[in-house]
C-alpha cells in the first residue's frame, strides 16, 4: 500500500529543508526528475525521496546538485546541517523506513532490539539508560516503542529477521523475573512465516558486527537503508557501498549464527536460568 508523503517543515529539520530547496531549485532550473536523474547520476527515485525528506542526501549528490543548479555549496553546507542533527532526529528518519518496509533485518549485540521487547524489560532500560527521567517521561518513550511494535501485528507485516549475540540473553535487564519475561516472549517469535530469531553464540566466529545495533530496512521498491547504532551516537546510510557491505556483513553473522531451532534451545536454556527457585520446605 502506498504511504502519502508527509508535509515537509524546513522551519525544524534540515533534512526537509534539503528537500524543499531541491524541489525549489529543480523547479527554477525547468528540469524534471528525470531529467535530473540524467545530469546527476542518481536515479529518479532516490532523488524523489530526498525531495520528499524520505531519504538522506548522503554524499556525493549534494557537490552534484550544486553542479547541476550553479549554487556553489548550498548543497553541501546544507548537508553539513544535516549531519549536525543530533542522533534522536536521524533516529526519527529510521522510525519513518520501519513503518514502510517490506522487509526489517537488525542485530542486537548486547540488547533485544525495541522491537521484540517486553515492557518491563522496556522500562527497566529507559530508566536506567535516562537517569533523571520523570515517571511520565518514560512512560511516554515507552508508549513510543511500544508503539512500534503494532508493526508485528499488521494483517499484512513485513519479513523480520533478528540476529541476538548471546549476550543479549545473558546481560541481566532489570532482574530474573524481567529476563525470564523478556526470554519467554521471543521463543513464539524464533521461526513463524513472517519471524525469524537467531542467536550468535560466544563461540562463533568473529564477524565485523561485534557491537551495537545494526538495522536494515528494505522498501517495497527493493531500496535498502542502513541504520547504525553504538554508544553515543546513531548513523543511517543509504549509499550502495555501505549498504552493500553492511548487507555482506549480516549475511555473514546469519551464517555464523545458530539456526532457528538451535536458538530456541539456547533461549530455552537460558531462561532457566532465570526460573525463580522454590522456597525451601519447613
């Protein structure tokens, strides 16, 4: 189904700024889309999505754009703005791609991606991870991610694949009961028609993804966006280099990693760990 575009606000993003000064100099210039595509390079498509602030501007298009309309650096300077925006903004932009694509792909070295968490085990990371945060405050992150989850629950959702290092399983969030909450709840998800989990154990063999959380999102038009995050910061590409070698690289951790059944049986284990002892008999 297609998504109607959203109103550009160039007055709070630099990103929709890009986008309204690229329809307005094509515009000036008497060139369409496609012929732009021609000029610069880029298909008519991914020029569409950064007019519409659909897609990131990533270089080189912005030195080609300011070649094609004889602008200087408005381009360029603009996508510096861009790059300044702090991490939560660019975030947004992932938020934007993950309500549309046919097909989410993420690993989560050290933590269940949002998608796929519980609520305890939710609350548990937003108040430890935003110290100071009013009881409202983080419930209204929480309404967010939980949010995102109705994704899982559409009639029709996209094609998941989650990737967990082990030690996702075994950083205690929250405590016992949390984890034993938050384990249960990913094993009906392990292997089902639009679900798949894998766990990569500490024995696999070391891959490029050894930290942080990695997502792909692909689009119904078969366009793939990278999404990248470590301590402290954020990243999203969708340049064919880096996309292409980000792919190669979860590739690789999909086939160092245990199957489906295998995971589940790690999970299984795992979780009874966690199992609550019985009190001792008087």
């Amino acid at each position: 189904m297609a998504h109607p575009a959203r109103a550009l606000d160039p007055a709070c993003s630099a990103r929709d700024l890009y986008g309204v000064e690229l329809h307005r100099q094509r515009q000036l210039a008497g060139l369409s889309l496609d012929r732009l595509s021609d000029v610069v390079n880029y298909s008519k498509t991914h020029l569409h999505g950064v007019e519409t602030g659909e897609r990131l501007p990533l270089p080189p298009i912005s030195e080609k754009l300011d070649l094609a309309f004889g602008t200087g650096e408005l381009f360029q300077g603009l996508w510096g703005a861009i790059k300044r925006e702090h991490t939560p903004r660019r975030f947004d932009h992932c938020l934007e791609l993950e309500a549309k694509a046919a097909r989410i792909q993420a690993f989560g070295a050290s933590l269940v991606p949002g998608l796929l968490q519980t609520e305890a085990y939710m609350r548990a990371l937003f108040t430890a991870g935003e110290p100071g945060q009013s009881p409202e405050e983080i419930d209204s992150l929480m309404a967010t991610r939980l949010g995102r989850q109705e994704i899982l629950r559409r009639d029709c959702p996209p094609d998941f694949w989650w990737i967990l290092g082990e030690a996702a399983l075994r950083q205690v969030v929250g405590g016992s009961s949390v984890m034993r909450e938050q384990l249960a709840a990913l094993l009906p998800l392990v292997h089902t028609r639009h679900t798949t989990i894998q766990v990569a154990p500490f024995e696999a063999d070391t891959c490029a993804l050894m930290s942080g959380t990695l997502i792909l999102l692909t689009l119904p038009d078969n366009c793939t966006t990278v999404y990248q995050e470590g301590p402290g910061y954020g990243e999203i590409f969708d340049d064919r280099e880096t996309v292409t070698r980000r792919v190669r690289e979860y590739d690789r951790k999909k086939a160092c990693a245990l199957s489906p059944r295998e995971s589940a049986a790690l999970i299984e284990a795992t979780l009874e760990k966690y199992e609550p002892c019985e009190s001792p008999r008087t």
